[in-house]
C-alpha cells in the first residue's frame, strides 16, 4: 500500500523537500514517514493533514498508522 504522503506528493507532483517546507516539517521527517521506518507524532500528522486538505486531498489519521496493527 502506497503512504498517504506518497500519494499526496505525487497527485500535486511535489518533492519531498517541497512538501516539507510547505507543511513546516523535516524533508527527512517526511522520507522516513514515507517509507514507513518512522511515524509522526500526532501534532505533526495533523499538520500534514491540514496541508494536503488546503490542496483538496483528503489524508485520515489512522493512515499514518495502518501498518503498526
């Protein structure tokens, strides 16, 4: 399953350090939620989220954390 940041970054054709400064998080931070090696605290999940719907996508909580089930 591809990472909902994954999918957002694609569907706006944005890199990893683009996205990064927009959302006001670590190009790193982002790369490893990508690959799945770290997860995001709630505070910044909530910024990603909060990003992606002033782009008209919709990221949901639980998909930063679907693969620690």
């Amino acid at each position: 399953m591809t990472h909902p940041l994954l999918r957002l970054r694609e569907k706006l054709n944005l890199t990893q350090h683009e996205l990064s400064r927009a959302a006001h998080v670590g190009q790193s931070n982002i790369s490893h939620y990508e690959c799945g090696s770290r997860y995001p605290v709630v505070k910044t999940a909530i910024k990603l989220i909060r990003f992606a719907k002033s782009k008209g996508m919709t990221i949901l909580l639980h998909e930063f954390y679907e693969d620690l089930k």
